[in-house]
C-alpha cells in the first residue's frame, strides 16, 4: 500500500492517510474510491499502471477485470502493477468541471489529486486524476497539465488514445488544519 498526494501548497501536508493506492488483483477493495458509473449504471474505479520506461499512469477499472488499458503514448495494455486508489474518507473527494484554458487558474488553493508521473518528461511529469463522458461513456484518465500552454485529459477509448480540454478534475477537499 503506498500513499496518495495531491498539488497541495499547504504547510498541512494533506492528505495524510486519506488516500492511498492498493495492489489491484481484479477484486474491488471495500474502501476503493469509484469513479463514477459506466453505462450500465455500475461503479468503475480509479487506477494507476506502471509501464517500464514511461512511468505510472492513470487507468480506469472495471470490477474482476486484470487487464487495463493505459494512455501511454498510444494505448498500452496490461495485467501487471496495477494499483487502485482507496480512502476512508471518501465525502473528502469531488469533482469539478473544468477546461485547459484556465485548468491553472480555476486549480489555484485547490488540490486536485497525483494519480501518476511521466518519466519522459523530466522534472515536471506529474499527472493529476480527470475524467470525462466520451461518446456516452465515462473515461477516467490522466491529466497532463505540465505545460501551461497545452493541458489535456488523457484516456484510452477502442484501443486509440484520445484527449479533450473540457474535462473533470478530481479534487481533495482537505479539512482544516487541526481537525
């Protein structure tokens, strides 16, 4: 089990213990955090890849399903290292509406959570946790807001990589400090 963080400026260090990432084997833990519904109205999850000489990704889980597809420079797929998030405190998550144009702006003292990092860009990688409704299907992905200029949601969708720049964040909604 390894921690969660988010983009959190605060001298709190939140979140602590409210998030963190478990082994995923194709069974949903009972305090997995969901992404939302697909389309049959069923929880899908928020999960995270590592592919060898890239780095950790943002994946989507469906429940007793191994193999995720990850948007990796195309779409990459696989069964192994695949952790999901989970939390006790899931009343602390939300999401927000938002688009690249003023991702960096509307993100200001909010604290939208790291669900990855892209080794091939250097010393700026960070992927925050998005997701979006794509053709009547909801896609969780990573967001690449790296470069001011060109911030997207990426997602997987019939084995080809996609993005937008109207997409959801997921946000930390940190209680205050002390409590």
């Amino acid at each position: 089990m390894s921690k969660c963080v988010c983009s959190c400026p605060c001298s709190c260090n939140y979140p602590p213990n409210d998030c963190y990432w478990r082994d995923y084997t194709g069974v949903i833990p009972q305090d997995a955090l969901s992404g939302g519904k697909d389309i049959n109205g069923k929880d899908v999850y928020i999960g995270q890849a590592y592919i060898h000489q890239y780095g950790i990704f943002v994946v989507q889980i469906f429940p007793e399903i191994t193999e995720v597809d990850v948007p990796c420079y195309g779409v990459k797929k696989t069964d192994k290292l695949i952790k999901i998030l989970c939390t006790l405190h899931k009343e602390r998550f939300s999401w927000t509406k938002i688009n690249a144009q003023t991702y960096h702006v509307d993100t200001i003292d909010k604290h939208a959570v790291i669900g990855g990092y892209d080794h091939r860009v250097p010393n700026k990688g960070v992927l925050h946790i998005g997701r979006v409704m794509h053709d009547g299907v909801l896609k969780i992905g990573e967001i690449s807001a790296y470069s001011t200029s060109d911030v997207r949601l990426f997602f997987p969708h019939k084995d080809v990589e996609e993005n937008t720049k109207i997409f959801e964040v997921l946000l930390y909604n940190k209680p205050e400090c002390g409590t």
